[in-house]
C-alpha cells in the first residue's frame, strides 16, 4: 500500500512539472537595473512574453545577457506564469588613472588600453588592459614592471580605475654570444644586429634593453648578412635570452650554422615575351658568373628586370630567379625566367589612420596608381618612401582581393607622429668659436608635406636669421619649390680686417633627373655690405668697403652613387655647381665649381678620395675680395681659414686676398681603433693638397702660385652629445706668409 502511495505521488509530481513547464510565459519581468533599460534586457534574450517555456532558450538568454558584458552577474527563475530575470549591473568607469607612469607618458597608455571613460566596467577588460600595459614596458626594456588596478567605487554605480604602476629598471643585455660561428667573429656579428650591449656610456638609446621583437628581427639581420656574404646554406638555429640570477639583465646566445660559402656559376636569362629578347636584358642583371654569392644582388637584378620590361611595355611581366645549386663545387647557377605574369591591376589605394595628414601627401608618393598593373617591388619602394618622410611612426600596406580575380585592393595604414621641432643647439668649432642656434620646424604644414622653418644662430664669428619654406611637389609635380629669407653677419677681421653684412631672399626649385641625378635652380637678391675696416687694412679691401646689391642665378647638378650622403663608406658622387651675377644689382661675375669624391671599404677600413676644382671670372669688372675663394682650414687642414694663398703681405694684419683659380683634394683613410663598436670612436690618416691662386688685384698682393700640401690624423667620436671631430696636421708644403694651425676642432649637439 505504501508502494502504491509513493509512485502515485511521483505521477502526480511528473504531471505537475510538465503541466508548468507546458505552460507559457506571460511575463518577464527585469529586477536589478539601474541605468539599462528593463526593454533593453529583453531585447538580448531568446525568449518572449507569451512563448511556451523553454529550459534551452532559457538557458541561451542567459549565456546572452552575459556576454553583453553589461552585467556582473544574471539569474533566471520561474514564479507562476513569470520569468524573473535579476541582474548586478556592471559599473561605468567615470575616470582612469595611472600613478606611478613616468618613462612612458599616460597619453600614451590612454591609447593602447580598451577601456575609456563612460564605457562599461569588466574585469576581463581590466586584465586585458594590464597585459597590454606590460606589454608596452617590455618593449622599453623593462620586464621588472607591475601594474595593480585598483577600483574606486562611487555613488550612481560609477568607479574610478587607477592603474598603480612600478615600473621598475630597465632590463639590459648584459652580453651577446654566438655559437657556431666561424668565418666571422662574435664582434663583426654583434655591429650587424640591431641590439646592443648595455654600457654606461649608452645614454640615449634603447638599443641596449631587451625586447623579444627586435631579437626576431636580429635573426632576420643575422640571415640577411651572412646570406649577403655567399653562405646560402646559413641559418639561425636558435635564439635564446636568460635573465641573469639577478634578474636585472639578460644574456642573449645565438646558435648559428653558417654552411659553406657559395659562389654564381652561370647566369643566364631567358624570356617567354615576344620581342622582349634575352640579350636585350642581359646587361642589366648584377650577378655576375665567378662572383660571391650575394642573395641581395639577386633580389636588385629581379627588381631592375621587373623594370626594364614594364619600361618596354610588359606590365604584367613577372621575372623568376630559378636556382640551381652545387654543393660539391659550391656554385649557385642563377636563370633569370621573364614571363607573363597573371594580370592583376590596381583596382583602388584605401588609406587609413591618417588624422592629420591629407590623403594626397601620401598618394602622391606612390608608384603605382589606380588601374596599373600590380607591382610588389613598387609597392616595397613606396612602404620606403613613405617612411622617408619621417610623418609617419608605422606605414603598413597590404592587399586584399578586389571585386574581381584580376583586381586587387591596396590597403594602406599608417600611424602618425609629431612632425613639430623645436630645438636648441651648442657646439664649438675652430671657425666660428662657441656657437647655439635655434630651430623651430615643422615638417609636415596644416597636413600638406610642407617645410617650415625658422631659425637663428649666433656664433663668435657668424650670426644668422633664416625664414625658409619648401614645398615638395610644386604644382603637384616632383618639383621641390621654396624661399627662404636671410640675414647674416660674419666677422672677417681675423682673416682679412673687415665684416660682411648680408640680407636678402631666395628662391630655389631642385627636381630628380633620374633616380641618382638631381638638378637645383636658384635665384637669390642680396643687399651685401662690407663695413668696419680696420684703418690699416690692406688697400684691396678698402676700395671695397660699401653696400652693392647681387641678383645671382645659381643651378647645380649632383650623381649621387654613395650608400650614405652624410657617412658614406661606399661609392662615389660627381658634383657641379655655376653661379651667373649681374642680371641686374651692381656686381657681375660667372663663378663654376667641379666637385667629386670616391670612398671604397678595405678589409674593415674606408678609403676616400675627394676633391674639388672651381674659377671665379668678372663680367667687364674685377672680381670682389668675398666673392672669390679661399684655402685653409676646413678644405684645407693644418691651415687656417683662409691661411693659404695670395696675402697683402704689407697690411698690418697680412690680410687673405682669396684667388680666382682654386683646386684641392683629400686622401683619407678611416679605420676603427680595436674600441666597440658601438661606441662610434674612428681614427683616420689624411693628406690635404691645395692650391689658389690669381686676382685682379694688382697692388699688395703675393701669389706665389704654388701648392700647399698638410699630412695629419684625426678622430672622431658619436658621442650621445653630438659628433665631435679632432684633425692634427702639419704642413708639409707652405709659404713663409701663410697662417698655420695645428689643431682643428668641431663639436655639435641639439637638444
């Protein structure tokens, strides 16, 4: 009887269950919120007023109102004919702090969180952000840093978050090691890398901290490099960092294999292009059968190939180096394979993360357009041209597929910089003596790539105010236009007894007549005053003393083959420069200049030969003391400006004439002094030749017509201060009139 009591009751439970869970929902009804409206959680549930019960849908709303993030917490239950749906809103961040943030700056933290004032409040958010911020104090070197959030609660349900931040040391590279490595030595390795290890003389550089992106990159340089010197087979096997037991550094090994060293067997190009004939191409290739391997010359000759046949015609050629290596007699044979490439155009340019900057600025520096043929080596020069401008901190560019097979989409993402300046600089020269100067630029005007500067030096001998302004591409050309305007006054009364005032405006225009060549044109109106003549000055320089005006047109051409302008190790430049005065104003003159130079790499040192030739011819007058040349000094070490050449010998201070003919040259050899590398430290051995001589002035005047001739050595040191550099010479050909000097020193630095 009890039995029957019992599954008697368990029907009645069964039926009654399924009787309530048959019924249907009459109403939901929202408990808990406070700024979300009781619609608005309903609108993210699965289920409805007036549907049948459904334990899943039920249990999907509630996965629903979860992810939303809206909520820290959601429960559901049934009372009657009633879904209760109780809800913990999330609070909304009112503020967000960071104590503690000073070696990288809040506004930049702001940036690289998710979180944002007036956003709702998650602690998977909250965490993520603390990831990131880590992230972000790794890649300046310091992994000791903590980040603790702290939650401020606040009436209305609104919290203040603060990131408490210690950012501890930064985390140096105490040493970089290699294993493996044969051929070159762990010094020559470690100049070829972008870290650097740390020392107590790296003031202003990161290089030196560790950061697991610029390894990867390392192993990148270290591939390039030995691939570049004909080991084809090299790669790196490992790169591991320890932190030391101190945990404040940590010890970088590279384990490489170097392979043997290969080098080009056979070159040969062949064509699948009608009328695009294999000899026509030949002599444009830059391998050569005999030679080191070099995979960058391989990459250079698939990219002037590339060129050559779109220049003849062929858009859509695609060159295809096929490799044929043999490794018993260690040649690498290279056929350059010209086809037809699949035709794919360029359907459109889409350019993102530029807020300042004006689209045109950036697509101006592209080599492709919309509806050319596609181009990766184009689109690789544009990436390099876009980053040259220096507006940008990030330039990424990627494809994506267009509307069609043979349409691609060029997508374009930057992220910009500050291109304002203002800067202050102080240095010493033997020239000018102490000297500051002051700038104030900006690089990239109102968005459109224009340069405006100002800036103003003032130096024992020379003191300088200069307006200028450029604009890239004039008439949306690649022209180079701009003016400047300028004010200079430089002490001549050691040289030559007097000072020279000058003021006046120019206008200049240079522009690409090929990839190496570059032509500038110029005009500039200067009134030129040469005043404050010491009483017993040397007669020339009285006769000149007085105001002229000088209308000057000037155009120069310059072949630039080097692999750096301004430290060049590598190639050569040609160079020249005429100046016509007398269209219009009171003086008349052509003056012409020849300038080159030659530097070449020999077994870790740099030989440089450079040299210059120029003439300075009146127009039915005689030539003016300042407008002709001088010797000595920069162009001529172990001599004083302006030391050398035709002197009035009877002035009382022996006063430089200059001369109309001058000619001069160096020979240097530069070398490192067993010092690390990166300390920027370089000695050199030189010899400076020289000669000037001719001028229209007739009294006062010795012009002995000979050739000076100094030898010496010098320093020079990348100081984190600015470069100085130290010249001792001694003359070895001289007249008895000419003002020597010993020691040469320069000295830079801006901050």
């Amino acid at each position: 009887m009890g039995a029957l009591v019992i599954v008697a009751s368990a029907v009645i439970s069964l039926w009654t269950n399924e009787a309530v869970a048959q019924a249907p929902i009459e109403e939901i009804r929202v408990v808990g919120t406070q700024r979300i409206d009781p619609a608005t959680v309903m609108s993210y549930m699965a289920v409805a007023p007036g549907e049948i019960y459904d334990a899943a849908r039920v249990d999907q709303s509630l996965k629903d109102l979860f992810a939303t993030g809206l909520f820290s917490d959601v429960t559901l239950r049934r009372e009657g004919d009633s879904l209760i749906v109780q809800v913990v809103e999330n609070p909304i961040i009112n503020r967000i702090a960071f104590e503690g943030a000073r070696r990288v700056k809040p506004e930049q933290l702001e940036t690289e969180i998710s979180l944002r004032p007036r956003v709702v409040f998650t602690r998977a958010k909250v965490q993520s952000d603390v990831s990131r911020i880590l992230e972000i104090y790794r890649q300046t070197g310091r992994f000791a840093a903590q980040v603790e959030p702290k939650i401020i609660q606040l009436p209305e349900n609104r919290v203040d978050l603060v990131f408490e931040i210690d950012e501890g040391p930064t985390t140096g590279v105490r040493s970089i090691n290699f294993i493996g490595n044969q051929r070159f030595s762990d010094r020559t390795l470690r100049g070829e890398i972008q870290t650097e290890e740390s020392a107590f003389y790296k003031f202003f550089t990161q290089e030196d901290t560790y950061d697991p992106d610029r390894l990867t990159f390392d192993r990148e340089l270290l591939r390039r490099f030995y691939l570049s010197k004909g080991y084809a087979d090299f790669r790196v096997v490992s790169a591991v960092a320890e932190l030391t037991p101190d945990r404040e550094d940590f010890i970088l090994t590279f384990t490489v294999e170097e392979g043997e060293r290969y080098e080009f067997g056979a070159i040969d190009v062949t064509s699948e292009l009608r009328d695009l004939e294999p000899e026509f191409l030949r002599g444009s290739v830059s391998t050569r059968e005999g030679g080191v391997y070099n995979a960058d010359l391989v990459e250079a000759s698939v990219e002037t190939l590339t060129e050559l046949a779109g220049a003849q015609g062929f858009a859509f050629a695609d060159v295809r180096p096929r490799v044929d290596r043999d490794r018993d007699a260690r040649t690498i044979a290279i056929t350059y394979e010209v086809r037809e490439g699949p035709r794919v155009a360029v359907e459109r340019i889409d350019i993102t993360g530029n807020i300042r900057t004006l689209d045109q600025v950036i697509r101006r520096e592209f080599e492709l357009v919309e509806g050319d043929a596609f181009n990766a080596a184009k689109v690789r020069r544009t990436r390099q041209r876009l980053q040259n401008l220096s507006f940008f901190q990030r330039v990424d560019i990627n494809t994506a597929p267009g509307s069609a097979p043979d349409r691609t989409l060029i997508n374009v993402d930057v992220e910009e910089q500050s291109t304002g300046e203002i800067s202050f600089g102080a240095g010493f020269s033997t020239t000018s003596g102490p000297l500051a100067d002051f700038t104030l630029r900006e690089r990239n005007l109102l968005g459109r790539g224009q340069d405006l500067q100002l800036s103003a030096s003032l130096a024992v001998r020379q003191q300088t105010l200069d307006l200028s302004f450029t604009e890239p591409y004039f008439l949306e050309r690649d022209l180079t236009a701009g003016f400047d305007v300028f004010r200079r006054l430089t002490d001549f009364s050691d040289e030559s007894s007097f000072k020279e005032d000058e003021m006046g405006f120019g206008l200049r225009s240079g522009f690409q007549l090929s990839p190496r060549l570059r032509q500038n044109v110029s005009y500039s109106l200067v009134r030129d005053e040469i005043f404050d003549v010491d009483d017993d000055a040397s007669r020339v320089i009285v006769e000149q003393e007085g105001t002229n005006f000088i209308s000057e047109v000037s155009t120069g051409l310059f072949f630039n083959a080097l692999d750096s302008r301004f430290n060049p190790t590598d190639g050569y430049f040609l160079r020249y420069d005429a100046d016509l005065a007398g269209l219009g104003g009171d003086i008349h003159y052509i003056r012409n200049r020849v300038g080159a130079g030659y530097f070449l790499p020999v077994f870790g040192t740099v030989f440089g030969i450079d040299g210059e030739v120029g003439y300075i011819e009146g127009l039915g007058e005689d030539t003016r003391l300042v407008d002709r040349f001088f010797l000595g000094g920069d162009n001529l070490r172990g001599f004083e400006s302006a030391g050398a050449g035709p002197r009035d010998v009877e002035s009382a201070n022996q006063d430089a004439l200059g001369g109309k003919f001058l000619a001069n040259g160096t020979v240097e050899l530069q070398f490192p002094l067993g010092l690390p590398e990166e300390l920027g430290i370089l000695a050199s051995v030189f010899s400076d030749v020289g000669l000037l001589t001719e001028t229209d002035d007739a009294v006062g005047a010795t012009d002995t017509g000979e050739i000076r001739l100094s030898v010496g050595v010098g320093f020079s040191w990348r100081s984190p201060f600015g470069p100085i550099r130290v010249d001792l010479a001694q003359p070895l050909l001289k007249e008895d009139f000419d003002k020597t000097e010993t020691l040469r020193l320069n000295f830079g630095t801006r901050f």
